[in-house]
C-alpha cells in the first residue's frame, strides 16, 4: 500500500472554458487539495488520539458481553481524522456511498473474528519473515454476519490490545455498458475497523512507531525524587549537648547524606533516561561525583556539594513536570502509524497506558513550548554539571555579596549562586523565558561579568526588589568571622535588608556580651530549626558558625531560621548636634537609646567612621576619619539596628598661599602689586576672602586656574605694612591665613657720600 503523503502533489491545473479534460488532470487537482488538507492536519495541528476513544469491558452476569468504545478523535500520521459513525441514511442509487452520522456516545462491540490483512498487506501488522501477526476484528450486533462469533469466547481479551486500523484500498468496479458510464472509475474503500491484538503483535506495530517511545512511558521516570534533609539538631540530640563539636562533624551530616543517595545517581539516571529519547548526549555521573568528594575534602565549602545537588534535583523535579505535556513534534514521523491508532490495552489499570497514542500536537498549538522547555532544562543540567566550582582558594579570593532571589519558585527564577562558572552559554540555558525574550543577560546572580551593564542588573539592591524575598549571602566561607559579620552587616544596614545577623562559635563563649555571638551548642539548642539555605529570607536570621583555624577564626558554614532571633527588641534612637562637621573640629557627644547600646559606624573593612568611646560615652571624632569617607553620609548603628542618624565630614582647607613677587612704586606711581602663588590638593574648589589692609573689610577674589592672582594697593604707606588675611573656605570648613613680612621696601640707591672737615676725617661712616 501507497500512503496518502508518501507522495505529496505539489501542483495542479485551471481547467479553461470548453476544456477537454483528462483523468489526469482532474485527478491532479483533487489529489493536490486533498494533500494540502492532510498536511495542514498533520504539520500545523498534530498526530495521535485527540479525545475519546476509551475501552471498557462489558460483563452481564459475570461473563464478557461487549467491548464498549466512546466517540473519539485520532489523526494519523498519514493525515487521516478518525471517528466513529453509525450509517444515517441507506443511499439506493448505484455507486453512490451511505451516509454516516457521528452523533454518538459510544459504540459496544459484541462479536469478533480472525481479521486477515491481504486486500491491504498494511506493513505495520507483518513482522520480519513476512507473518501478520494476530489480529481479531470485532463487529457490533448489527454488522456481525455468520463469521463472526460473540466475543466472550474471545480468551484472555484483559490482556489483549485494541486497535483502530483504517483498511485503505482501491476496488475497481464493473466497466460501463451501453451508453452508461456513470459508474466508470475506481472505487475508494476506506473502512475503520477496530482491531485486538496480542502483547507480541502490539510489540511488533511498536517497532515501526518513532513517535511513541517517550520519555514519560519509561519506567519509575515519574517517582518524585526528594533530597534527603540535613537537621543540624541530631549532632546534640545524639552525642549531648556537652560534646565538643568541629566542622568535621558538620561536614559527615552532609557527606552521610550525599552518600546514601551515590551522589545524586538517580537524578543522573533519569535525565540520562529522558535525554537518549530526545537524541541529547548523556552526562558522566562518575566525573561529577569525584568533583563532589573534591569539595568534600575541603575545610570549608562543603556545604556547597549539598546545595548543587539540591539544585539538580530542582531541575530534574522541573523536567518531570512538564513531560506529561511534551509530546510536541514539529515534524511528525509520516510513517510511524499512519492508518492505524493504537488504544492501550483492553482492560488497564494505570492512567498511563504506554501503548496508547497520546497526542503529538504541532508547536504552533503549544503556548507553553514543553518540549523546548524540557531541551532547555536538560542543557541547564548539564550546564550545573560542567560548571559547577568550589575551592577554598576560590572562597579566599571571593567577596561578600547579597543578591535578591527567590525562594519557592522554580530554579530558573532565582539568582544563579556563585559556584557555579558563568558562562554566555550557561546563562541561556538557565531561565527558558528570559532566553526567549533574548534578556538571559538580564539574569540575577553573584557573578555578574556576562551580565548587562544595565545599574539595576549589577547593583540590584538599589532598586525594587518586592518580589525577591530572599537573600542570596555568597563569598564569607572561609573568612574571618568578624570581617564577614561586619562586611554582611554593613551592607544589610546600607541596603536597609529584613533579617539579623548571627555568628556561633564550636567553642565555649565566656563572659559573652555580644547579643550576636553564641556557643553552636547552646543555640542549637535553643534554635533547633536550622537549615542551610545558601542565604536567608526576609524577616529571618542568618548564621554563620566559625571555627579556630591557626590563628585565624574562620567561617566554616552558614544557616538560616525563618524568623529573626537575636534583635532586642527596645526601640534604638541615636542622633548628634550636627549634621555636617568640619574635619578638625573637635569631638560631638552622641546621644544614645538606649544608654548602654552599642554604637558603630556604617563603613568598610579597614575604614575610621570616626565612633570613639570616651570616658564612658560614645563621641565622634571627626578628625579621625578615613579621608575616603570626606564628603559622604555617614551612617549608625545602635545593638546592630540602622538608625536615621548620619554626618558628612567636610575636609579642612588646606592651601598654602605665597607672595611670589611685588611691584613697588616707581616713576612717581601710587601703586603697589602683589602677586601671589597658590598651592594645596583642590585649591580652586575653595572660596576666598581676602582683607588686605587689615581694617576687617573682606572682599571675594579667586586666584586664576593656574594658581597665581595679582592685587594693586595704592597709597602704601612703607612704615605701616598691614598683614594681609585670607579666609579660605568650603561652606563648613574655614581656614586663616596671615601673610606677614610681605613688604621689603624700595630698593635705595646712593650715588654720593659728602664728608664734612671738622667730621669723620679718616674714617668710613658706619
């Protein structure tokens, strides 16, 4: 048998007024509508069963009656739409077809047969020596004849699969007598007939079918995979409160976990599953898992081995959910079943039946894009495989960055963490939709080098973040506990962020009053909902745990509560005399509530904000500022709380200003000029006052941009040089500048010495 699309016409002719026309050429036309017909069904709407056509078994006292059929819909690949029909209407004119209705609910099928193919020898129902392989057809009550038997001796039909198989093939008629010819031509049969089949046969027509096999029909594919949870509480609840405790302890809770589990073998082993159906190159677990012992053997950052993990499941649990919707072909195998449609088995207890076409609907008709997105997240799998990264050179080199994420929804919507390498390529793979959008360069992250430029891509704490309640806290493992609760604490603080900061020792804490330092085991106690989470989310508590490493305290993991448990709860006001101060003034008394808080400065590691404790009170010192902080807001905290108390530090003047040369009278001119040379960091930023006769009378002048400036005094009396003033300021910040000795007088010249008899004689005057 020929397929209907197995040879596609792709042309026809207008047939013209007064025409002779051929067979041919008629034939042409239809045969070219009729493919297009086809195609449009195939290409741009899909193939399988769209509705319908669900069996069951009818018993009447205890013994197999009917095999019921509802209506249905199916389309093949050769383009056919099937359904079931009752004839409507008998036509009595010779060579003229019945008419059928589809008004129907369901048909029952009472007899069967042995259902031989020969008229059609349709290749899907013969195997490899040529045999068909075995089919019974069955008939309703009205069509079964004397061959047919009921279909209750049909043995072990709970086992056997059904069918629909449209028989296609030509009949030629009786030629013409006479002058009648109306009855010329070859008839077109096209029969629907339900057919029953063994496991073997069902197995066979499966061989031929390249649109069938999916991934969702593989075996345990849908069993949800959970990682198991690592609860920080079993350390005191199984070796005592009193037991000293390390980071090798911490580390076996997650190594324990990640072991029993083969190191995410499962996961690989699914995606693998899926990806040889989809024709995607599989991915090496055996290299992932040594990168992952890798990062197990490290001091710190072992947690990080959990957290990937936790990420592939996302992913793998991501792909799961979408394979029910994914059978979306854009070009159907044509020859897969194109007169045939397979209805599962007859009697089947799973709502997943393997052996039932599903329906492949064509791209056009998937809003949703489920296969793309399923190649999407596969590639994404692959991406966290190859790039995932962590050493503790790494985290050494790394700094302390917050980043606004997400925490329920799916992988895809959350910033991408940073151990993982980003590249252009895993950036595309990471959020379907943004790649669509072409804005994958717009996804949140720690490391933003691939990223755009855009401010509220790089800096996205400046900006709204309402719909990211959670805090991404990367870059502090292996650093000194008190730089990384200062670095983390001054950016919530700048940044104005919902949660507290908390760090816990493996040692005792004597005499400990910090409010945010405990003893691990006596917090563990008292908090026993700790869970590592890359981060915290907002309104809760973000620890960090630190262990003597040398002489360095270092921290060696992080946790999180969800809810924040070290804040005291007392209202915190902090405020100064001024708001601008100059930087040689002296020290402002700060006022403090409550009186006993602990006052600090929002600034750098490394950096003087100026907060000095002094006989018994907190004062600042504006002299004592780091003079990067010149010219900004200066902020405060009280017991680790943001306040709306702030300074600038103005930077005193600092200009030198020299006489580099005078112009004394001559000629009988009145005139004196002085010019003057300026020197100092930014010296033509400041104002200048000048009072150059020492009378208090200021006037405004600015020395040229290359720093000199002349000025003319008239009238200079040479026995009373005034001192020459210059007040120098920036708006806070005055400084006084005295020019004395500026005068030396004019220049005498003698031309001749007259001596008197009765004086000096012999002698040089003194």
């Amino acid at each position: 048998m020929n397929n209907q699309l197995s040879n596609i016409s792709t042309q026809y002719r207008k047939f013209s007024k007064g025409q002779y026309i051929e067979e041919t050429q008629f034939n042409e036309f239809l045969e070219f509508f009729e493919d297009q017909d086809r195609l449009s069904r195939v290409m741009l709407q899909g193939v399988g069963i769209v509705c319908g056509f669900k069996p069951e078994l009818v018993y009447k006292d205890r013994s197999l009656n009917a095999v019921r059929l509802s209506q249905g819909a199916a389309i093949t690949t050769d383009g056919d739409l099937l359904t079931l029909s009752n004839t409507s209407a008998v036509v009595k004119d010779l060579y003229v077809s019945d008419l059928k209705t589809i008004d129907i609910h369901n048909k029952e099928y009472t007899h069967f047969k042995g259902y031989d193919n020969f008229k059609v020898k349709y290749p899907a129902f013969y195997d490899a020596d040529n045999k068909q392989i075995e089919l019974w057809e069955l008939a309703t009550a009205q069509k079964a004849n004397s061959d047919f038997q009921p279909v209750s001796n049909l043995s072990g039909i709970e086992d056997k699969y059904l069918l629909l198989y449209l028989e296609d093939y030509e009949k030629e008629v009786k030629p013409c007598r006479g002058v009648d010819c109306d009855n010329h031509g070859i008839l077109q049969i096209r029969n629907l007939k339900v057919l029953v089949t063994t496991k073997r046969g069902i197995a066979r027509i499966l061989e031929n079918d390249k649109m069938q096999p999916h991934p969702l029909f593989i075996d345990g594919i849908m069993e949800d995979l959970k990682q198991e949870r690592v609860i920080i509480e079993r350390l005191i609840l199984q070796k005592g409160i009193d037991t000293d405790f390390t980071s090798v302890d911490l580390k076996n809770l997650y190594s324990d976990v990640l072991m029993r589990n083969n190191y995410g073998e499962n996961i690989f082993k699914k995606i693998n599953a899926v990806s040889t159906l989809l024709g995607i190159q599989s991915v090496d677990h055996q290299y992932f898992k040594e990168v992952l012992l890798a990062c197990l053997a490290q001091k710190t950052g072992f947690q990080y081995a959990y957290d990937v993990i936790k990420d592939l499941t996302d992913t793998c649990s991501e792909i799961m959910k979408l394979l029910p919707e994914s059978f979306t072909r854009c070009i159907p195998d044509l020859g897969s079943f194109p007169k045939h449609i397979m209805l599962g088995k007859a009697m089947s207890s799973v709502s997943l039946d393997p052996l039932r076409h599903r329906f492949y609907n064509s791209p056009v008709l998937d809003d949703d894009k489920a296969t793309q997105r399923i190649e999407v997240l596969i590639k994404r799998f692959k991406q966290q495989v190859q790039n995932f990264r962590y050493s503790d050179s790494f985290e050494t080199s790394a700094a302390i960055k917050i980043t606004p994420s997400q925490s329920l929804n799916p992988l895809g919507n959350k910033a991408v963490p940073f151990y993982y390498n980003v590249t252009p390529e895993f950036l595309k793979a990471w959020n379907f939709d943004k790649t669509a959008n072409r804005s994958s360069l717009y996804n949140p992250g720690y490391d933003s080098g691939y990223l755009s430029l855009d401010t509220h891509v790089q800096q996205p704490l400046d900006f709204n973040i309402d719909k990211n309640l959670f805090y991404n806290i990367e870059g502090h493992q292996g650093m000194g506990h008190q730089e990384a609760f200062d670095r983390i604490t001054q950016i919530r603080n700048q940044q104005q962020l919902g949660f507290d900061v908390m760090l816990l020792s493996f040692m005792e804490l004597k005499n400990n009053k910090d409010l945010y330092k405990a003893y691990f085991n006596e917090y563990v106690d008292k908090h026993p909902g700790l869970e590592h989470r890359r981060g915290v989310e907002r309104g809760g508590t973000f620890v960090m745990v630190y262990e003597q490493n040398g002489r360095d305290s270092v921290v060696i993991a992080d946790f999180s509560l969800p809810y924040q448990c070290c804040t005291p709860k007392v209202e915190v006001k902090l405020s100064l005399p001024k708001t601008t101060v100059c930087s040689d003034s002296g020290l402002l008394p700060f006022t403090v509530s409550p009186a006993n808080g602990e006052v600090k400065a929002v600034i750098g590691t490394g950096l003087n904000g100026g907060v000095k404790w002094d006989n018994g009170s907190y004062v600042f010192d504006p002299s004592s500022v780091s003079e990067v902080l010149y010219n900004t807001d200066i902020s405060f905290t009280v017991n680790g709380k943001p306040t709306d108390c702030s300074i600038r530090v103005i930077p005193q003047p600092q200009v030198n200003i020299s006489v580099s040369a005078v112009d004394y009278p001559a000629n009988g001119s009145s005139a004196t000029t002085v010019h003057f040379t300026f020197s100092g960091t930014g010296f033509a930023n400041y104002e200048y006052n000048w009072d150059f006769w020492d009378n208090g009378g200021f006037i405004p002048l600015q020395p040229e941009a290359n720093g000199t400036m002349s000025y003319t005094l008239y009238n200079l009396d040479p026995k009373q040089i005034p001192v020459i003033k210059v007040k120098v300021s920036n708006k806070e910040c005055v400084q006084a500048i005295a020019i004395r000795g500026w005068y030396q007088g004019a220049p005498v010249v003698i031309t001749g010495i007259n001596f008197r008899n009765d004086c000096c004689e012999g002698s040089i005057p003194d």
